[in-house]
C-alpha cells in the first residue's frame, strides 16, 4: 500500500511505494504531471526536497523551459528502436547503425531538449552551419545529406504519433552544386602503374606480411574487373562466385552473387578476375561460406598510392577502393560497352552512369551519325544566289 502526504498547500504529493525505501514526489505543473525520486529515506527530509524541487520547477515554467510537448531526444530514442526491429532482415546492420551513430554524435546533442514545434526550418539551417563551423575538418554534402535524412525520418515518427502536424522545410538554401563531379578513377596508364606497383610490393614483401601484399593485388584485380563497391567486395563469399564459360564472349568469367547496398543482384567479370580469383583459392584453406577478402589492407593500399603518386586526382579528389569500381565502369565505356548492360552489370542506373562518367562516353558517341547533314532543296527563284551554308562550312 503506497503511503501518501501533501504539502504546500496540497501542491506537492510526498509518497512512497509498498517495495520501495525511497519517499517520491509529484505536482501537476504547466498542464503536464511531474514526478522524481527524493532518494532520500527520510521523511521530513524527503518534503524538503520536494519543496525545493517544486519551486525549482515554478521557475523553470516561468522562463519557458518546461516542455509540454515531446522532445527530439524522446522521438529519437522511439525512431532508433522502431526502425532496428522493423528493418530487421531488410537493411545491413551497418546501415542502421549509421542512423544510430548521427543521432547520438550530432542530432541528439544539437536538438535533444528542443520541443518537435521548435524544430523549424531556420533551426535545421542552424544546424547545418553549426556543423561547418565546429567540425575540425567541415563534413562532405553528402553526410551533411544523411544527418538530414536521419532527422526527417525522426520528425516523420512524431507525425504518426500525431506529436507533430507536418514536417519543416529541410531543403538545403541557395541551390544544390551545379557542377557535375566526375568520379575519381584510374585511368588506364594510372591502372597499369597501380597494378605494377602492388605486384612489385607482393614480390618484395617477405615474412608474415607477404600474404596481406599478395591478396592487396589480386584484390585490386579482382575489382577492377568486376566493378563491385568495397561493401559488396568485403561481403563476398566463396559461395557467391561461380567460374564459368561464357558462351556469348567465348571466354571464362566469373558469374557473381552480389549482396550489397542494393540487396542481391548479379555480376558478370571480364576475364581478368578470373586468375586473381583463383590465386585467392589457391593462397587460403577456406570453407565455402568464408569471404573471399576478409581484410581490406587499406593502410598498404593507402602506403602504394602514396608512393607512387596517384592518391588525389587531378581535380583534388581522394581515390580509394571505391575508384576501382569507377574504373571499371570508365574503362568499360571508352572501350564501347553499352551503357545500359554497364548499369546493369553494375546494379545502378543509366542515370547514375551517365551524370558521372559523362567525360569517358565520349566514346561511346557516334560521329557519323552526329555529323550527318541532310541536304536541302533550294527554294525556286533562288538558283542564283551563293549557298550561305556551304561558305559558311568552307
């Protein structure tokens, strides 16, 4: 049986509960029942307590600080249960994770104790110059982009749970960059002197690390001529490649399962994955569910490029794994592979391909059938008169 006393005027409750030793308090303040633990045993201490606690809160009420509506925190905490149990199976845990891990390094910390009504267009912009001004090293657009993401997803839980009527305006101001990006990539001269140079390191390297230097280059290979993403590379497993004969080119491939950002899809090699592959086999005891390349060795692939010169492009941009499979989509281009087989083969779109890798489709294009010029009848009356065109073409 709980016991119970008032104080203050009957403004406070002082109570304790049958199995507890600590006298709780409550009050009714600004539409909204308050309560917290005293922790303390005593009772004439536990009403100090909660005298001190009640006007505490008086004054807090009076300058605002109350919130009778959920906070962000509180949303935030529902949204990262919600969405784990329900994505279970459906998203990589590394995804999920991603969200976890923005809302508790920038989200929370910037709107946590902010009421959902307080969070408004001019406050998302807040954020985002908070963002620039106080990381050491300003973050990319595209992570400025899933913060934001994260945090619509949030605010849409508090819309099902009618805390919220709809969402604020998220859009970045002053328009999204015009210019196009072109992927960094080796280009075929850069991809030779890479391959080279991995395969000098490999020859060079002795003792426990000559095996890490031998699978660096085959795995370099290896994604040069599948065009996997590094996810999908290091997801890779014995069970998912198939050596095959390919009928339509007459040469041994590899036919590949992917499983990656964009769930299962296939993969057919050229045949320069093939012997990389196999060395891989040949190099490790494995059991069919083990991945092909369970270590990335980013610090030598880093240390190689370092050395020979080729870690930044000749626009600024830093190559990393992910440049091999640009490669493979450039090299594929200038070579006259069709770009929508290209998209498929490489689970994107001909859209993604064709605002990326529009320097390299150059190739692709067909003079002939560009420069084509339909000759024109001249208007009657007009046989004497000089062709304006013709000069003008001279």
């Amino acid at each position: 049986m709980t016991e119970k006393h008032t104080i203050m005027g009957g403004k406070v409750y002082v109570y304790r509960r049958e199995n507890s030793k600590f006298w709780q308090c409550s009050t009714f303040l600004a539409g909204k029942n308050h309560r917290t633990s005293t922790k303390e045993e005593s009772l004439s201490l536990a009403k100090q307590f909660a005298e001190d606690w009640f006007f505490s809160l008086r004054d807090k009420d009076r300058q605002g600080l109350i919130k009778n509506e959920k906070t962000f925190k509180q949303v935030a905490d529902l949204f990262a249960h919600e969405y784990e149990a329900m994505t279970k199976g459906q998203r990589s845990p590394k995804w999920v994770e991603g969200h976890k891990a923005r809302l508790r390094l920038h989200l929370v910390p910037f709107f946590g104790d902010k009421g959902l009504s307080e969070i408004t267009a001019g406050l998302i912009q807040e954020y985002r110059i908070h963002r620039m001004e106080t990381a050491a090293k300003p973050p990319a657009r595209s992570t400025l982009h899933d913060e934001i993401v994260t945090l619509s997803q949030v605010l849409k839980v508090a819309i099902r749970y009618n805390w919220l009527q709809h969402l604020p305006d998220m859009s970045q101001p002053y328009g999204a960059q015009s210019k196009v990006v072109h992927r960094p990539w080796f280009s075929p001269k850069q991809y030779e002197q890479l391959y080279k140079a991995t395969r000098q390191n490999a020859a060079a390297t002795g003792g426990r690390h000559k095996k890490q230097a031998e699978d660096l280059h085959d795995m370099i290979l290896f994604a040069a001529n599948t065009g996997l993403r590094p996810d999908e590379l290091f997801n890779l497993e014995h069970r998912d490649v198939e050596i095959v004969e390919d009928g339509d080119t007459d040469e041994t491939i590899l036919v590949i399962e992917v499983r990656g950002k964009r769930g299962v899809g296939y993969c057919k090699s050229t045949k320069g994955a093939v012997r990389p592959y196999e060395r891989v086999c040949q190099r490790n005891e494995y059991e069919e569910s083990d991945k092909v390349f369970p270590h990335n060795h980013l610090r030598m692939f880093n240390r190689i490029l370092d050395e020979q010169d080729l870690k930044v492009d000749r626009d600024g941009q830093k190559r990393t794994l992910y440049s091999l499979r640009h490669t493979y989509i450039c090299l594929r281009l200038m070579e006259g592979a069709d770009i929508y087989q290209i998209a498929k083969n490489c689970r994107t779109s001909v859209e993604m391909i064709e605002k990326h890798y529009a320097a390299h489709i150059k190739n692709t294009l067909d003079a002939s059938a560009i420069n084509v010029r339909k000759v024109k009848k001249k208007p009657k009356g007009l046989s004497g008169k000089k062709d304006a065109t013709a000069d003008y073409l001279r």
